[in-house]
C-alpha cells in the first residue's frame, strides 16, 4: 500500500501527527535511544519543510534529529518500520467512547497524560463545523518541565529518582559527543551529510551548503573537582551522579573530591553500580562534610597528578559553593597556575541559581577573576547548560 502518514492528507499543525511523534520519541527513550526535548522540537519545525506523503523524507527527518550514535541506528529503524505501519494500519486515533489502541500501550504506557518528552498531551474537546466532538492535542509544559527547573534541594523521594536517571542520560549523551573522532570545520577534508542534510531544511530540502568534518587531533581530558564540605550535602550526591555517567562512558575522565583535604575517586566510581560506589566513597573519604580548603585541594592536585593538566586540552570542572576557610592567598595563587595549565576553566555552582545571589564569599570572590564560565548547578535546567557548552 502506499505511504501515507494517516488516512487523510496531514498537515504541519495536524495535532494527531504531532502527538504521533511526541509518542514515537518517547518510544525511543525507553529504548534507551538518547533522544531530547530540543531533538522532537527540531522534528516538529522540520515537518513544514517536507512532503509527509513521501516516506524517505519522512524517515530522513526522523533519524537525523532524534538519533545521534551509530549503535543506535538499527534500533531506531526497527522501531519506525514497527510505530508508523502500526499507525497506519490503525484507525485515527480519536473515537468516540474508546481509547487510543496506538505503539504507545502495546508498550505498557497510555497514550493519555504526560510525555517524557517534556511536553502534556492535553485532552479538550471542541466542536467542528458539522456539529462532532474531535479530540485536540496541543503542546504544554509538563510537571517534568516544571522538575527540570526544580532546585535538587526541593526535591522530594519520587522526584529524586526521576531526576536521578535523567542526570545519568545527560551525562552519558555529553560522553558521546567527546568521544566522536570528528569535529566540524568548514574546511574538514571529509562531507559531513548529517549537518548538510540538517542545513538544506531551511532551502526546502535542497542541499545548498555542504558541511564538512575533520577529525580531532586529540581527545580531551576532563577532570572533575567536586566540593563533598558539609555546605554541598544536598548536591554532592548528584554532581557525583553526574560525573559517575561521564566517567563510566568516557576514558578520559578524572574525579577527585575534596572538603579539607583532596581524594581521587576515578577508581571507586568505575565499573561498579552508583550505590555501591557511594557506599565505598562514604569510607575511604574521610572528612565528607567537612570544611572547605580549596587553594589546599588544588595544590595537591597539582603536586601529585600535574600530569592531568594539559594546555590545550584539559578541561578543568569546579563543582563548589565556593566558601572556604583556607587562606586566600594560597587560593588565588593555585587558580593562577591552573589557568595556565588546562584549556577550560569552568566553575559550578549551585548557589548562583538564586537571582538575588553575589559572589561575595571571599573564595569565589578570589577565583572569579580566572574563570572561563562561571555557572549555576542546582537543577537539571543548569546541567543542560553544562552539556550544551562544553560540548
């Protein structure tokens, strides 16, 4: 039979192909596919720009937005051949007195409610010309939304295990784009088809520029600093979570924890589950919510792991509130040598989520000067923002 997206010919606002791939994305993420909000918004700006009778565009605008790793192509094609012929051979998907029979509950989840996408697939009615009920489904933000914005010190038990997997995704996803071998330039030696394919969407599909690639030279070096001192205790554990995501899908990652004192932690965080990872933390760092001495822990990393620190390649990551009891001196002068030593100088800090908050302490006040980007890390929104830049 001949492709067609629903029985009559669709449109780019038609909501019952908008829901269609809202469920399809989420299909993905249970599959472990590495799929974004920015992702399915790029899908649905991007269906105006092609004819959706023809399924080779169709599945084009598909995979090169919401699939970003090779591995992850197989399993992607399977599950469009599955979702769209499943959709097609079904009725719309709105009837009256029933439910909707799509890919979504054969999966075990209704169709009806909140999509893990981001986006709530709201239920009102509204009544046509000729007098009939019809279903609409227009975007809004949902409670996952709302928890991406969420203080992790608001969080309660539910949400706490929803953010934690979520952190756990954007780690691993930030690790895939620092392990690619290419990177773009306009004048790589190889075409880079995706980012051309992707660009010609604003030319109605004709591929006017040509993108190209080059591969890296070297792969960068990242090396957390998390601050465990008593006033991070409601976001150690998950600036640990996240490194834990990085480190256990990236090679070139070092963490190391410090409160009074510095602890390199890469060899407790791999290979081994997060819980079981805490618990091994919890005994061998001995002044866990203790003070704060961040000149002490960063001339130590200094003196005993250098070797990390390369010009032009390190990637160097402050997770602090940025109190500390040491002396300022001894602060400034070890920021000033790091500075020099790595290529990135990136400072987390959760409490610069707060709108009325000011570096004042005299330890941020001190590092402030050195910083390539000075950023909050107190909600999924801000660690995001991390992603997106360093990537």
């Amino acid at each position: 039979m001949p492709w067609r997206i629903d029985e009559e010919r669709s449109t780019p606002d038609d909501s019952s192909l908008t829901r269609k791939i809202l469920l399809f994305s989420q299909s993905l993420r249970k599959k472990k596919v590495g799929v974004t909000i920015d992702n399915t918004v790029d899908v649905l700006r991007g269906i105006s720009f092609i004819d959706l009778q023809k399924k080779e565009d169709f599945y084009h605008l598909l995979k090169f937005n919401l699939v970003s790793h090779r591995e992850e192509i197989k399993l992607f094609d399977e599950l469009f051949e599955r979702f769209w012929s499943e959709q097609r051979e079904t009725k719309p998907p709105v009837q009256e007195g029933g439910e909707d029979k799509g890919f979504a509950d054969q999966e075990g989840e209704s169709p009806k409610g909140i999509s893990k996408e981001g986006f709530k697939v709201d239920d009102r009615e509204e009544t046509s010309e000729g007098g009939a009920t019809a279903e609409v489904f227009p975007l809004a933000y949902s409670p996952e939304e709302v928890l991406r914005g969420k203080a992790f010190g608001h969080l309660d038990t539910e949400e706490l295990k929803q953010v934690r997997e979520a952190v756990v995704a954007l780690s691993q996803k930030m690790a895939r784009r620092f392990s690619r071998r290419w990177k773009y330039g306009p004048k790589g030696d190889r075409l880079d088809l995706r980012r051309s394919i992707r660009r010609s969407m604003g030319y109605g599909g004709e591929i006017v520029e040509l993108r190209r690639k080059k591969s890296k030279p070297k792969p960068l070096e990242v090396v957390f600093l998390c601050d465990v001192s008593g006033s991070m205790d409601i976001y150690s554990e998950l600036t640990l979570l996240f490194a834990y995501g990085l480190q256990n899908n990236y090679p070139h990652c070092e963490t190391f924890v410090f409160s009074t004192r510095l602890t390199r932690v890469t060899p407790f965080l791999r290979g081994k589950s997060f819980e079981a990872a805490l618990s091994i933390l919890s005994q061998r760092v001995r002044d866990w919510s203790g003070g704060t001495n961040i000149g002490a822990a960063l001339r130590q990393l200094r003196e005993h792991h250098g070797a990390l620190l390369r010009p032009g390649r390190t990637l160097f990551l402050i997770f602090s509130d940025g109190w500390d009891r040491g002396e300022t001196g001894l602060l400034d002068g070890e920021m000033r040598k790091l500075k020099r030593r790595v290529n990135r100088l990136v400072w987390l800090n959760p409490l610069k989520g707060s709108p009325s908050y000011q570096p004042l302490c005299r330890g941020m006040a001190t590092a402030l000067p050195y910083l390539d980007d000075f950023l909050p890390c107190h909600n999924l929104e801000s660690l995001g923002q991390l992603a997106r830049l360093v990537s």
